[in-house]
C-alpha cells in the first residue's frame, strides 16, 4: 500500500519504519524534516503538505504528541478531514481524548472515509523490535482493513470495540500505571526509612505477588470481576496489614496518601459488615458511586 504517516518523533519513527520494511510505500510528514531523516535515507518519500499526502494516499496514519496536535491535523486548514478522500483509511496512533476521536470519526464518515484509533503500548523500544501492543477500535470491518498494517508494526493487536475504545484503553492502562508507580514509591520510601535495603524491597516486590501480577492475572478475576468475595484472604486480613504499613509510615514520618485512601475504603467496607469477605468486595465501593459493575464471566 502507498502509506502516509504524519509524526515520526521518538514513537512515530520507529512505527513508520516498520510499515516501511514490511514493504509499504511510505510517504512522510512532520513539523520538522529533520525528524525523517532516517526514514528518507530508508526509502521513505517526504510530503510538503498533507494535502499532498491526502492526494495519493491509500491509508494515511497520525502518531502525534498529544490530542491537541491530532486535532490540528485533522481539523485545521489544510487537514485530513478536508482532503482525505472517500475510501481512504485513517489511522490515529495518538494517546488520544476519546471524544475528540468520535468527533473526527464523524467527520470523517461523513467523507466516506474509514477510520481506526489505535494507540499502542510498549514505548519507543517496544516500537523498534515491534514489541507493542496495539489497542484498536472502530466498526469491525474497518479494522479488518486496517489489520494488515497494525499487524506489520506491534507483535500483539487487540480489538477493543467501537471507535474510541482504542484510546478508553490506552489512557486508563496509562493511569493504572503511573498510579501503581506512587503507590509503589510509597512503600519504598517507607521501607527504606524503616530501614530495609532499596535494593532489597525492590526485589521483594518483584518476585512477590506484585511483581507476578497476581492479583491482575489470578485473584481479581478470580474474585471482584466475577462479583465471588467468598473469601480467599479476608477483607479484614487486608485491613490488618494496611494499618501496619499505615502505623509504619507515622513512626518514620512517611507521607502515604493513597495507603490511607485505600484504608479508610476498607474502613467503610468493615463497616458494612464485610471482614470475612474476600479482600477485593472494598472495590465494589468505587462502582456504587460510578454507578457501573465491572464483571467479566468468561476468561
């Protein structure tokens, strides 16, 4: 396919690069020339404009910092949603606000013109290897059209659902993971005040539960996503040991805001009369007030 690709910073480049050795005639853009240099001296063309890329181009992808710059390119004068024509595939690989992708999408379908958001995880040296995974939602027959190129830039794909699903996905694995990292630096800090090694605590979260993802691959599912809180370590069990940690960080003069959050969601559940349930009932709390069950049967 004759491929053009607007964005080829630190993801973006190496993304391009793989389409590009898979065979794809690719056609490039970016604010600066320079960022594609390495994909010109490979064989990639280079676009003045997008509406010149728009003109000859089967599928044309977006890897851009952030929904600002997406929605420039799209929306601005000049953009895609202007001279994509019918028939045409977009791909966006931003880390992207999912309403500003249906709002494209709109547009866009309106044109005739099939669209993909597709975010990936895995960072620039997942990009390199083709170490991603890709996150992909849109109407099923156009992801379909758009697998074979997802499939030439991430070892793993992922059908998500409709459009803008790609991006719910991307950006709430995003906050699990920067949320578990302050959680994380908790505990470190107070272990090492309390007087453990770093490197120590380090490994202990690694070859524990933690670091195996236990509670994500075995308990969670085992339990609060099948709506099951007979107990397999009991709410009160749990509670036990977050004061400890709690008690600790006092004793050492240790801020841990999100250990107290997580106390006092117990602190209400013990209240309800929960001690003897499985641990993870506590997380029922966060779906009354969002007023939506998290529930998977079949895994």
């Amino acid at each position: 396919m004759k491929i053009g690709f607007i964005g080829v910073g630190h993801i973006g480049a190496p993304i391009a690069g793989q389409l590009l050795q898979a065979g794809h005639e690719l056609i490039v853009h970016d604010l600066r020339r320079e960022a594609a240099a390495g994909l010109l001296a490979a064989g990639a063309a280079w676009a003045m404009s997008m509406t010149e890329m728009a003109a000859v181009c089967e599928a044309v992808c977006t890897c851009l910092p952030d929904p600002k710059q997406m929605e420039a390119v799209c929306l601005g004068a000049g953009g895609l949603v202007e001279n994509l024509k019918p028939g045409a595939l977009y791909i966006d690989h931003t880390t992207n606000a999912p309403a500003l992708v249906r709002r494209v999408h709109a547009l866009l379908a309106a044109k005739g013109v099939a669209m993909v958001d597709a975010p990936v995880s895995g960072g620039m040296e997942g990009a390199q290897t083709r170490d991603l995974l890709v996150m992909a939602g849109g109407a099923p027959e156009d992801f379909a059209r758009a697998r074979p190129l997802l499939d030439a830039i991430a070892k793993r794909v992922m059908y998500t659902g409709g459009i803008g699903t790609g991006s719910i996905a991307k950006i709430m694995h995003n906050s699990a993971t920067f949320t578990l990292d302050l959680v994380m630096a908790e505990c470190w800090t107070t272990g090492v005040k309390a007087g453990i090694d770093p490197a120590t605590i380090v490994r202990v979260f690694t070859e524990a539960a933690l670091g195996n993802q236990m509670n994500l691959k075995v308990r969670l599912p085992a339990t609060y996503l099948r709506g099951d809180f007979d107990a397999r370590f009991a709410l009160a069990l749990a509670h036990k040991d977050l004061g400890l940690a709690l008690d600790l960080a006092r004793e050492t003069g240790t801020p841990m805001r999100l250990n107290a959050l997580a106390k006092a969601e117990m602190d209400e559940a013990l209240a309800r009369g929960w001690a003897t349930r499985d641990a993870s009932i506590f997380l029922t709390l966060q779906e009354e007030r969002a007023g939506v069950e998290v529930r998977v049967k079949d895994r």
